[in-house]
DNA sequence: ACGGTTAATTGATCTTCATCATGTTGTCCC
DNA sequence: GGGACAACATGATGAAGATCAATTAACCGT
C-alpha cells in the first residue's frame, strides 16, 4: 500500500476555500445558466438570489420536505442521493461549483417535495432562489431558458448512461465508470496522475456504483495491482484513464 | 397457464391507429408542450413542423447517427434504448403519444450524434423539427421553455429513481418498479385488471429492469401465483398494483 | 380446428458478488 | 512521535441470479 504514503489530503483541493463576496458575485457570470444573458441584464438577475452557506454535514435540501427552491453551489461539494426505504443510500452525483439542486417546477407541476437529498460534504457557499422567482427569470431571459434545458438534457444523458452502466454491467465496470465520471467532473492534475477533488469513502465509491463497500475495496485494489489508480483512505486519484476506458467499453 | 387464455393481444390498444391529418394537427394543443401558448401563436408553431411516419421498425433515431432534430410522436409505440458495446441493449423507455425523442441542443452543446436509439414499436406517426428551429421558438415562447424545463425535470427524476432501483434491489423489486411505471404510462383499463398497451416480450421487460430474460419469466411466474399480474406471450397486466407497489417501498 | 414457429417456462449448474469476520494501516489529535 | 479510532483490506462462506439446456404452450397462418 506504497500508495498510501503522501497523501493528498491536505492538498488545496481538499482545503476548505473562502466564500468572498466577490466571488458569490461572480458566480453568476462564471455559471452555464447564465452565460449569455446580456450586460444590462445581470444585476436585475443577480440581485433575484440570496447567498446561502452551510457547513460541512448541513443538508442543502432534504428529501420529504417541501420544495420549492434551487441553489447554485459557488464553493465546495455537496452530495446529492436518494435513500432506499430500508436506510441505504444511492449517491446520485456530487455537485461541486457551478452545479445547482432544488426544484425548478413551482406548485403547478411536479412533485411539492424535494425527491432526493443533498449535504455538504464541506463547507459549501451557495446563491439561491425561489422556484417561482427563477421560473419568471426563464421567461425573461430566453438565453438562461436555453442553456437551462441543455443542462437538463446533459445530465438526463448521464443518468442514462447511469442506467445502462447499472443494468448490464459487472462491478469491475461500474466501478471504472464512476472513478472515470467523478474524474472528468472534478478531476485535478497530481503527480502525475488525476486526482478527485473530494473526499471520496469506498462506501460512497460502492453507492454510486450500486455495489457494497468491500466488493468497491477488492475492485480498488485489483486497480492498483494494474496500475490503473492510486488510492487512499478518503481518496482516488487516476493512474491510467485510458485504460480504465477500455475496461468499460 | 389459465392466464394465457383470452389472450388481449387483438383488442384496440395493440391494433393500429391511422394517423389522420386531424389528429396531428390536433397533437400539438395536446402536447404538454405546448399546452399554454397563445391562440394566435398555435399555427405559426406549427408550420414549423412537418410530419414524418414510420413503419413497425423503423428507426426513428440511431446511436451515433448525426444528430440535429427532435420528434413528437402522434400515434403508435417506440422503444429508447442504448446499446452496449458488445451488442446487448438497455431498453430505457416506452415512447407513446406526446412523448418525445431526439436533440434539443444544437452545434453548440451537447453531443453531435445521437447516443440513444429509438425503433418504431408499431407503426408511428410523428412530428418533426430541427433543433435550430426548436431553439427559436423556445426563445419566442417562454411558456414552451418552460413546459421544456419542467418535462425533462420530470424525466431525469425517472431516471434518478431507475438508477436507485437498479443500484439498490432485488430482481423481483426491479420487475415490480418497470411494470408499474409502464402501467402508469400505458395502462388501460382491461377485465379489471390494468394491460399495459405495448408488445412486451420477457425480453424487453429484463432489459429495463436490468435482468435476464429467464429471470424475468421466473418472477413474473411467481407474481402470477400470488395474483399479481396476469401476463401471456407478449403482454402483461397489473392485477394488484396496491401489492406490487408494496414490493418496491 | 390444426400444426408450426417461437416465446416463455422450468430445471440444473456455475459465476458473481454480498455478507460476515478478522486483521491491517492511515489519520487525527494529543 | 505514539496511541486510538475509523477506514480499509482480505479471506471465507453463502445466496442471488446468470447462463445453459430442454420442454411446454401461446399465437399465427392456413
């Protein structure tokens, strides 16, 4: 487990970054959503959100209760899942800057509680909005409506994918998947290698990859016997990604 | 086997419906699309689309084919699936009337080919515009990006929940999960028992609940024993939904 | 009504993976 | 630097389900 040894832990990535207000002002142009609305158009926009942190742990939104707002993360990393009848949990994604949660359809349409649950997973800033002021803003600005939907489409695409990997595939693939998914999304260069910038459990690897924790552990080593990754306690990092494509298709 | 008797493979929800002029210009009021746009902007939408057709096997789109237009469908079945690479499929969806397939994101975003395919299940009447031209009038009518916003909010939540399942249940939950949610899409009302108006062989059922067609043919024996579904050579319908419900929570 | 075709069923076997148990090692905190 | 704790690793076992094989019977065409 030569691995192990110098950890990234307490790499930047890891480390906490401060919420500025210069920052959570900037989100807003930084963000997909709003890219291309115009310069005249940004303040009315802007001055719609309100910020909003949490600290590490805090749910974000919670899966039961009444819904009716949307976030859009400015720094950290929350996770966002669905838990099973019986307690367990299914890691959906993890969301980091520039991602957003909540609901968007207001009272007319769609369900009044939020379906899935989300926690920081570290100190987290966000901007937020009310559902029925953000749905007023899609009609405003048809640009925001736009990009809006090719969001949504990009991660229905992903969820697809999602399925397919879960339906037909054996733990050795699901498991290449999600480190490749996690990578492309917060990936980071390291020594070489892509390291993902979260803290990132062999339990939580297993609930995104629909397995259990001592198969996702069995896997990571098999991983690391073939040089494929490098792992930790709490951390992946990406030794060969091609080939980790190649196992999944 | 009594079940298999009196078999509802010729009653009016397998025959085909014409795709008569009056009912594809009726489908875009119909569509949930389109629902709140103003009366004098109905005929201006819809000269933007044309009508296409196609024949029990057709593909409607294909995997990796350019991608570049989106369908509503009008009349008939269709079924979403991806394909792995070895060949094995992933069936997805059930398409019917008002749901809809294809691109929505143009040159800009997004992938340019198709990643999913859709093959007409029976013979479909659709409409069809390109994705450039959808654009514009998600732009021009704000009430139809909305309605776009909410449509794929619902899917992905669909998603979100098949992935839960798939990741975290038995074979006979996952069976019990796809056969409810088809019923919910297609049910109608037949002897008191809900049919689930699509061919539907073993087959395609163990490819959405991301199992083996023998397993499938096991569990639907086994829910026929407890008097749960009624199920014959290419069909099925829910006799205790309210117990099939109980299975999955 | 009667065969023929092919989906569906059922049984037997083998593989994969979840689970349980136990040992190991990184990290945190002093 | 050292001890404690929790995460990780790994071995053994069993259960769920995939796969292979053989039989049955639903539906179709005539």
């Amino acid at each position: 487990m030569t691995d192990r040894h110098n950890s990234p832990v307490h790499i930047p990535a890891f480390e906490d970054e401060s919420c500025t207000v210069a920052l959570r002002k900037q989100l807003l142009r930084k963000n997909p959503l709003f890219q291309d609305i115009p310069e005249n158009a940004v303040d009315r926009v802007n001055s719609r959100f309100r910020s909003v942190s949490f600290e590490k742990g805090d749910y974000i939104i919670r899966e039961g209760k009444s819904a009716g707002r949307f976030y859009i993360l400015a720094t950290g990393v929350a996770k966002l899942f669905r838990t099973h009848p019986d307690g367990r949990t299914t890691l959906l994604d993890i969301l980091s800057s520039g991602d957003y949660c909540g609901s968007i359809a207001d009272a007319g349409f769609g369900p009044r509680e939020y379906e899935e649950t989300v926690i920081a997973d570290s100190n987290v800033c966000s901007i937020s909005i009310g559902s029925t002021a953000f749905r007023r803003i899609l009609e405003e600005q048809p640009s925001v409506a736009l990009r809006t939907v090719d969001t949504l489409s990009s991660r229905l695409r992903l969820a697809n994918e999602m399925v397919q990997q879960l339906g037909g595939s054996s733990v050795e693939t699901r498991v290449a998947f999600v480190l490749l998914r996690l990578s492309k999304k917060l990936g980071q260069p390291w020594e070489d290698k892509i390291l993902i910038r979260s803290p990132l459990s062999r339990e939580e690897i297993a609930a995104m990859a629909g397995t259990s924790a001592e198969s996702c552990s069995r896997t990571l080593s098999d991983f690391r016997r073939r040089n494929l990754v490098s792992a930790g306690r709490g951390w992946v990092a990406l030794v060969d990604p091609e080939s980790l494509e190649n196992l999944i298709a």
